[in-house]
C-alpha cells in the first residue's frame, strides 16, 4: 500500500524516473565501500517481520523482561501492542528515568545551505522544486551562532542539503570550526561521506553525525529518489559506520516515517541502530523521531497511517529496545505531544527552530526557503520552562572538555 500521497510524483517526476539508469544499489565512483554485514542482517531481518502474528501475551511478555530481545521489540511494535500502549508508557519511563534520570537535552538546527543535488521527490530542498536557495558565507554562519548562542543553547546541528558542489567538505569543516568557538557539542546532518571525510570534520570539531534513511524498504527507496547520490541506498546506509571508522563519537538512526510501512522501518532504524551498537560499543547512540511534514509547492505530504498514537508507539518501543539510547522527538510535531514525550521517553528535544536558511538573525543577507513545515515555533526559554513544568531538568550540555 502507498504511504505517501501519489500526486507528489507528478508528470514530470514519471517522465524523469522513466530516464534513470543509475542501479540504486550500485556504489558509483568515489563512493567508499566498507566490508560490513549490517545491512543485510537488517534488510533481512525487516523483510521476514510479520508484526501481523503478535498478540497480546507476546508483548505483556515483552513488558516483563528487563531487557528486551528483538523478538520484544518486534511485539512492541505489532498492532497488537496498541491496547496496552499505557502499560508501554510507563514501562518506558521507568527505563528513561534509570538510564537518563530526569534530564532533557536541548538543541537547535541550524540550516546553512539548501542547494542539492538529489531528486527525492518528498523534501523541499529537492533540485527540481522551485524554492529560493541560499549558501551562508563563513562570516553570516557566525552571525547566526552568535545569536543561536545568545540562547544559552550549547549544543547546535548543522544542516545543508545534500550538494557536494554548493557546501562541499571545506565549507562544512570550517562551519564546525566556527561552531566550535560557541557551543560545546557539534552535530551534523548533511550528505553521507567517505570515512577519511568524516576523520577530517571530527579533528574540526564535529561530534556526532546523523543520518536519515528515509525508508529502509531499497524498493520503495528507489522510487523515491529518482537522482542524485542519495539514490545509492547502500552507500547512505553504511554512513554511521563509516563516520564512527573516521573518529565521529556519536551517531544517529532514522527512518522517515510515512515513507512506507513505519512499523518495518521502525524495526530496521531500531536493529540497525542496536547492530552498531554491538559492533562499535564506544559510539553514543542517538533515534530520532521524524514523521512526513508538507513542503512548499506540495502542502499534501502527510504521513498517512502514522497518527501520534502510532508515533508514540514507536518511540516507546524505542526505549525499551535501546534503553541508553538518546531519543530526539524534533519541531516536526506539535508542542503538546513533545511535552508529553519528553517525559516518557524522549531525551532530547529541539528548540528556538528555524529551519530556513539564516533565518536566526535579521542580516543584511538573503534568506533561503525551508525544508519542510515545523509545528513547535516556540523559544528556547518556552521550551525550557515547559521542561521545568513537567519537574524534569533542562541540560544544555552534558560534556565538559578538559
């Protein structure tokens, strides 16, 4: 069944993808290939999922271990677990309270570029969607973190679209290096890299990567990103693994839920992520949460059969699969859901969010469009104090560098 609305492939997008040579599944020139069996295992493990065959005594089972096996984590994220999402809840909050205490982390995004050069037919920064794009220089990427920490936030994400030619390595590097004179943790979502690419941003400062899968269905994926290198699913798919080789501390896992079947994407991001886990047992471990927002030219995105209650779901079952894994629930959603969540089992949360390009800061420079729709447009103090309210701690880091 299609999980996602079928008129955002127009015409145009049909023709284009009737042209597409490329095999989704080849590495092209310049892409590094790592000898590793993660992908199979979990492609594997996703493709036999039948969550159909749970019931409710396979997951009150699941509730009763003090560590759930993949087996739980299959019942957990089963239809049959939706009567017993309660028991869920608190099951999950145990878990986060143990592992994490009562703390939430705070962050924001910063987008400082939007050029790309992938044809996914459901983001906004696509090349083929007629949207206002953007580049920062050096010094108007410091204009944004100054005011970005004026906040008091001390940890910042960097985002650009996916275009090596527009915001290629250097660029980004020197990004962290700026980023690093103001904040104490450094992320980055941007295009997967090559592992000595990922060596040379973390000797500049950066300190985790994340990664979106979008969906880890490579039938699916390959009818949705038509060009572009994001179209190599393998390539993208081993990007955590590549950035923990070249020294990256921290890496994170995420499927774009709405995509496809969210109950065998969850699966695959929450396997994968336990994978490297077992595989790399130093690197911190983060999920975050995404579900489909509209994007500009296309307000019918949406994320069809995943409501917030299946949302919940998910992220409960996170927890109690990864219980020392960081869980980012993002501005995507609405402010009464995530205030809800960060106190079950959400650790992280995003704050004072412009996902526009300089956006931070009224400059002197032009703005460049954003990547999709936010729901939570609240400050970073609206977004602590609510924190407060709930009797839980707002940490703006947790690093001390000596």
């Amino acid at each position: 069944m299609e999980k996602i609305n079928t008129s955002i492939m127009d015409h145009q997008a049909k023709r284009f993808h009737d042209q597409v040579k490329t095999d989704h599944m080849a590495y092209v020139e310049g892409m590094e290939a790592i000898d590793s069996g993660i992908m199979d295992e979990v492609i594997a493990t996703m493709e036999d999922y039948d969550y159909t065959a749970y019931t409710p005594a396979d997951v009150r089972r699941a509730l009763s271990h003090s560590r759930r096996s993949l087996e739980d984590f299959k019942a957990l994220l089963s239809p049959a677990a939706a009567p017993l999402l309660e028991e869920m809840a608190q099951a999950a909050q145990a878990e986060t309270r143990r592992y994490f205490g009562n703390s939430v982390n705070l962050f924001t995004p910063l987008y400082i570029a939007n050029y790309c050069e992938n044809y996914c037919i459901y983001c906004g920064f696509n090349c083929h969607n007629a949207i206002t794009r953007a580049c920062l220089s050096g010094d108007q990427i410091r204009t944004e973190m100054a005011a970005i920490a004026e906040t008091g936030l001390q940890e910042i994400l960097l985002l650009t679209g996916e275009s090596r030619k527009k915001s290629d390595v250097p660029y980004i590097a020197e990004a962290c290096k700026i980023a690093r004179e103001y904040f104490k943790v450094v992320g980055l979502e941007v295009y997967p890299m090559n592992s000595d690419e990922y060596a040379y941003l973390h000797a500049c400062g950066a300190d985790y990567v994340t990664v979106f899968q979008e969906t880890y269905n490579s039938d699916k994926y390959e009818t949705l990103h038509l060009a572009g290198h994001k179209r190599i699913f393998p390539y993208r798919f081993n990007a955590q693994e590549r950035a923990l080789m070249g020294g990256i501390r921290g890496v994170g896992f995420a499927a774009l839920l709405g995509l496809d079947d969210f109950r065998k994407d969850a699966l695959a991001t929450g396997y994968h992520a336990a994978l490297i886990q077992r595989k790399y047992p130093q690197a911190e471990i983060a999920i975050s949460c995404p579900r489909l927002r509209p994007i500009i030219n296309n307000d019918q995105i949406n994320p069809m059969d995943v409501h917030q209650r299946e949302l919940f779901q998910v992220i409960t079952a996170y927890r109690l699969f990864l219980p020392f894994a960081s869980i980012t629930i993002s501005t995507r959603e609405c402010a009464d859901f995530r205030d809800h969540v960060i106190g079950v089992g959400a650790t992280k949360i995003s704050a004072g969010v412009c996902v526009g390009i300089g956006a931070h800061q009224e400059a002197n420079f032009e703005q460049g469009d954003e990547q999709f729709e936010i729901s939570d447009g609240r400050s970073v103090d609206a977004v602590y104090q609510a924190i407060l309210n709930q009797n839980l701690q707002p940490v703006m880091s947790d690093y001390v560098y000596v």
